[in-house]
C-alpha cells in the first residue's frame, strides 16, 4: 500500500483553522461565538467504521474525504433535498435507497467536500458511477450498497481521479475518530459537528452519535446539507426511516440560516444492530419511542449546532409558535418570521423590534385574525390583543437582546397548532462571507 | 389662519439630506449610486392638488404629510398588501373603496410618514377616524370620500393630534409640487421617487404623474408601500382599477429588495377627467392600450427606481426566467432567485455565481427538469443544457458583473411562460441600516 502524500496528523484540538484560503479567510470571520466550549466525547459505534483522507482537491492541509463502513445487515436509511435541482450524489442515494439495495450487507457512504457535484448535468452522473465503481472494487463492496454525499461548489466538474487516488488509503486506515469525520465534511463552517447519546433497549445499552455540517444554503426542506446518524442498535430499515423522518422534522427540518435551500442536502441513518437489542419492527414496540428520543436529541443537538454556526451569526433565535390552527400553519408562520431579514437584522442590532416580526407573522398569509396577535420576547410580553401592551417598559427586553439566546414566542389564536423553529441573526459576517465566497 | 410653527422652504434642490437623526444616519449611507441624476420635470394634472406640511412627529426640519385633493367626478382605484397584518388605513381604504364611495365626489388622500398606524389594534382605527373626521370637517369633504396612507414604524400608536394641526395648512396652501410630494412621504429613501408619461386618448393629450416611495421591506404581494398614479384621463372606475392591477403585476409587484412583504403596501391611481377625453369604459375602447401603456411606463419606472433605492443596493439585478409552463411559474422562478441572499451577496461581490442561481431555481420547486436550464449573465452564456457551458470563458462576465446593471436570464424549459422581475444586491450597507433603525 503507498503512502498517501499528505496525511495530516489527527488529534483532538480543534483544527479547522489554518487551512487552505478559505480557512484563510474563516480565520478573519473566526470560530461562531456561539460555537460549544470543544467537540464531544463519542464512542465509536460497534460495526462501524470511519476512515478521513485529503484530496488535495480544493483544501490544503486538512481531510476532506470521509468514508463510514458498516458490516453486513446493517440498515440504512436516508431523507434528501426535494430541490428541482437536486445534485448527481443525492439522485445516487435516492435511487440506491428506493431499491433497498444498501440495507442488508456490507455497505458504504463515501463523502467529499469542497466539490458539490451539483448541476453538473451527465458529468455528475458519470462522477458518481466512477467513484462508486472504484471504491467497489478496491473495497470488494457491491456498487449498488455504497451511497455518495457531495458538498461545496455548485456547477463545477468534479474530479474524480483526485477522490480514487485516496481510496486504497481509506480502506487501509479506517481508525477515524468522530472528530476527525466531522472536520472531514466542513467547508464553510467555523466549528466540527458532533452529538451523541445513549439509551437502554431490551436491557441493552445502545448508543447513537451524529455528526452534521453546514452553515450557509440552510433552509432544509428535506434535511439540511450533509448529517450523518449512527447507532448500533437493531431496528427494521422501515422503522429506522420512519423515526429519521419524525425525528428530523423537529430538528433539522426546523432550522433556517438564510432561506436558501441547498442542492444537496442529505442525512443518513445507519443502524449496525450490534447491540444485539431484540429488533424494533413496529411502533409499538414497547422500545421504539426509547430509541426515537435519542435519536431526535442528537439530531436536534445537531441542528442546533448548524443555527450557531449559520454564517456570521452572534445570535441563535429560538421562534415558538402557539395557538394556530395545526403545525402547518404554525411551522409556516415559524419559518416566515425565521427566514425574515429585517427581524434577522433587528436582532443583531439588539433591536426588540416588534413591528418587523407582526410584518413577517402577517406575510406568511394563513389568514389570522391580527386582533388577537400575541408577542413575547425573552418572556416578557411586548403585544397583547393585537397592539403593544399598555404602558410597555421594554427595559427587560432590550436587557434580553443584549444576549446570546433570543427567544420570540407568538401567540396567533386558540388553535393547537405549535411549531418552533431556530433560526440565527443576519450580520455583516454573513455578507462578508458571502460576497467573496464561491460557494 | 395661524401661521405654522414649522414650515420649511420649498425649492428643487434635492433636501433628502440634512434633515433629522434617521436621515443623519442615511447622510453615512449616502443617496443611493443607483439614484437618477435629478427628479423628472413633472407637469401639475389638472383638477388634482397637492399640499405638504411638517407634523414634527418624528423628523425634524422636513414635511411628513402630504394632501392630494380632487375635483368632483375624478375616479380612484387601490391595491392594498394582503398581509394578514394590515394596518389600519389599509383597512379604512379598502372599505371606502370596495363602498364605491369616493369615486363620484370631490376626495382626498392624506398621507403621512414616520408612523404606519400598523398592529395598533383599536387604537389604530379610532386614529384613522379622528384623522379623516378632521379633514372632513376642515375641508368640507364627505368623510368616507377621504383616503388614507401611513408608512414609519410598525407597532406604536399614532398621534393624531399631531397630523390634525397641520390640516388647516394643508388646505390653505395645496401649490406644492410634485417633487415636494414625493419628498413628503420619504422615510428611508435616499431619493426622491416620481415619473411621468403623456399619450394621445381621443385627439386630447393626456398627461400621468406617478410617485412612490419605499427602499425596504419590498416584497409587494398586491402593491408597494406608497405609490400614487394620477392623470387628467377620463376613464370609468372599473377600466381604471383594471388598468392599475394589470400595469402592477408588471411593475410594483415584480419587485422584491428583501422578501419582507410590508403592512402598508398601497398604491393610488386617480383620475380626474380634465382632459376631456371621451371616456375609456371597456377594454375595447381604442384608446385603451393606449393609457394602459402610459401608466404602466409611469409604474414600472417607479418600481425600478425603489429597487435602485433598496436599502443598501449598489447594483439593480433584472432577471428574466424563459420557457416556462406559465407566467404564474416563471414568476415563481423569478422571485426566488430574487430573493435568494446568496444569489443577491454573490451579485454584491461581483461574482457570477451560476450555481446559486441554479440552487434558488432548485428551491422555488416547481418541478422543471435541471437537465434543460440555461443560465445566461449579461448576454453570455454560462450553462447550457443543464451544465456548465464547455470551455467557459468567464472574463467577459466578470466585466459585466462589475457594473451597476446586472441581468440574469434562465430558461428552464420550451414552454411559453416569462416573467421579468427586479431586485438588487445584498450588501453591507442594508445591515448597516436594520440593524439599528426600528422600522
């Protein structure tokens, strides 16, 4: 086996820094201020293995190749961007899914960053079959079980002699940490990703870790970007799509950056079954809402993660919608208020501007009675009955804006309809990244 | 009569500039590099007055109110925002006009600037009758013949006292001129915003005037913020409304600055009849492209020239989407790449980004297959067939991004759908002013 060219050294420190223009520029922006205080410890999944390699494709000096293993009846589960312009990888996976070719041997998903295979027309597919076909042979994995997730640049050719030169190298050093696959996936984001928990099923510990990347382009509509979820426990191919779906539409499907949404979002699931739980097959499986809720912590951890890194942000605003008719409406007022780039840049200015979010409430257009409009921020009532309360002191408030957290709830009527979704505050980082940034 | 506390000289110089603490700030902003070189020569219409006046409710040393009065027998039309939050003299106007009230009689429209009268509740529509009860008294016009428009802030209640002591002026001296007009209603404009037309109708030259104003929260559902159409034609009410919704789709509402839909959206037409025309009464009438063309190129001028005042802009993006199923999908299309912030930071840096066009494109989910879209940026081609164009040269793209003028074409299938949209970029400059004015 050769030696790769330039393997950098793994460890636990914090590495997303000096490396290669892009991160160049990052360091000017530097790490969100509201990254985690350091990456979390997560164990390694049984029947899962992870190998990182760089490219040298668009990165110098830092891996952009992830590839996650898993042994035979492993279960796999996926939800893409129901973008027009889905990219070639995404169109890979959905096909490969829907034939439930990967969900019972020894299977694959290989990633790279930096090049986003998107709207590159037949190239991109024939980008996939290469990659696919190369890492099969090498791997003596059958093509049609490995899955393909791409991100970065979007209308560019992908190089794909530059990801098989690294394939022998992947398969031979599969000792990756989680830390070292998150940093693996980043492009744009300031900080690794990682969330993991634990749960009891059947009397037997299982274990789930995730990791996620992103930052900009985020406003998922089916998942957003590039997550990953690993567990060893044993659930059917149909339940573990089942809590996935569930699971994400209270997390990543509940975040937005700046309303865009990207060519290639995607998130996996992969259940190894080593655990050796006793298989959840159904929802009432008295196991099945166990193993949900670890899986929605760590894919709402994730999200979360994803909001605080949204490019150029200082600020994550959590946004509670009660009272409407059902969770459609409510989520739809949610992300019109989220998605608003003058509540977006009240809040950066600290501003407890209460006008611009009833503006963004009345746009969504559900056909609420103004009258009876609600607003708090940061608990403390603003408007009530349709007007500002009487005799508003907005001291509290403006002592509120002043942090890190911004809480917004709106009542918009009687209904049981709830949603909350988060989003982050525009600043001028977000213009400064994304007016010199080809991404 | 007694003499007003405060009433500045008029004159033609262009006074958007030294006036009070908002306007202190936008002196840092400076008047847009998009502004024309001065405001347009404008002709009064016949059988229309216009007076302005200084409430000093919110600026300092500039007028705030303007008073546009007609003769008997002129005919009015209005669209109105159909945000669920719609302030209050959107509903007042929507009453009087759905009444049929005001199209027979000598009216009025007053408008003020500083404060939106929105999301105040009852207080909001007893302010709206004090308001229009005062001048009815005052002027002698019949109450519900009496229009009303409020843009400013959102959310705090209207002094009516204020506005009501400044009625007397404006009746006693309604010589202003078009130009004083358009400055009356300013609030973040950086310029003043008025266009005129003339066409033959019956052998009689009849002449439109048109002024609006707004430089953000521009994302007309119905109409843009304040815009008022007027012209000495006569026509019936019903040919006169079907010609203001019909030249709207095609000017203020194919328009965005940020995708944030105002409360107060509201655009006037009115029509006195002094021309003597023979009256326009259906669509067949020979003259009826005619006028329709006139007052369309008033508002579609109009229009643009509010993308060319949105907050921040140094560039005004066209975009054209060709080949669509229908307009109604083409304009879709046009929206979402007009409102992407990647797409409009992209613009911003100069940088001719096609891949986040084609995302925005992807994300407006109408359904069109990727492997037919074209990209094409200032003329040239940039993908083909749902790629990249081969051996692109992107020197002479990247001169046009340079510029001031940027147009994005993209045909996304052989239908026969089109839609013309305008937006501009996304810069540092319209974080700079949200993020500390409470609008």
């Amino acid at each position: 086996m050769s030696v790769p060219k330039y393997r950098p050294k793994r460890s636990n420190n914090i590495q997303v820094r000096p490396f290669g223009a892009l991160f160049q520029r990052r360091v000017c922006m530097s790490i969100s201020p509201l990254a985690p205080d350091s990456f979390p410890d997560m164990p390694p999944i049984g029947g899962l293995s992870l190998a990182t390699a760089a490219s040298g494709m668009k990165y110098q000096g830092r891996d952009d190749m992830l590839l996650m293993r898993s042994i035979a009846d492993s279960h796999f589960a996926g939800l893409f961007t129901q973008s027009d312009t889905a990219a070639a990888p995404v169109q890979w996976c959905q096909d490969r899914l829907a034939q439930a070719l990967c969900q019972s041997r020894p299977a694959a998903i290989l990633t790279n960053a930096g090049n986003a295979n998107a709207f590159t027309g037949s190239k991109g597919h024939l980008a996939t079959m290469a990659t696919a076909d190369a890492l099969a042979k090498a791997g003596h994995i059958d093509k049609d079980a490995i899955l393909l997730a791409s991100t970065g640049v979007i209308g560019e050719p992908l190089d794909t002699d530059c990801l098989a030169a690294q394939i022998p190298h992947l398969l031979a050093d599969d000792k990756a940490s989680w830390h070292d696959a998150a940093k693996a996936i980043m492009t744009t984001d300031t900080f690794a990703k990682g969330a993991t928990s634990t749960c009891q099923l059947d009397g037997k510990q299982v274990t789930i870790c995730g990791i996620a990347k992103g930052s900009g382009m985020i406003a998922p509509d089916m998942a957003t970007m590039l997550g990953y979820i690993a567990t060893d426990a044993a659930i059917s191919p149909d339940m573990l799509l089942h809590i996935l779906r569930r699971a994400n539409a209270q997390s990543f499907n509940a975040i937005t950056v700046d309303s865009d949404t990207s060519t290639n979002d995607s998130v996996f699931a992969i259940a190894t079954g080593v655990a050796g739980n006793d298989e959840i097959t159904s929802e009432a499986h008295t196991d099945f809402n166990h193993l949900y809720h670890a899986i929605k912590t760590v894919m709402l951890d994730l999200a979360k993660q994803i909001v605080r890194d949204g490019e150029g942000t200082q600020k994550l605003i959590t946004i509670d919608i009660l009272g409407a008719d059902n969770d459609s409406d409510a989520y739809k007022i949610g992300m019109s208020v989220a998605n608003s780039p003058l509540v977006k840049t009240a809040v950066a200015g600290c501003d407890a501007n209460w006008g611009r979010i009833v503006m963004a409430v009345g746009k969504a257009g559900i056909g609420i009675d103004q009258n009876v409009i609600g607003v708090r921020i940061g608990g403390f009532d603003v408007a009530l009955a349709g007007q500002r309360v009487e005799n508003f002191d907005e001291t509290p408030v403006a002592t509120h804006m002043q942090g890190q957290n911004i809480d917004i709830a709106v009542s918009v009527g009687t209904g049981s309809g709830t949603a909350r979704v988060y989003t982050c505050d525009l600043t001028h980082g977000y213009i400064s990244i994304n007016a010199d940034y080809r991404s």
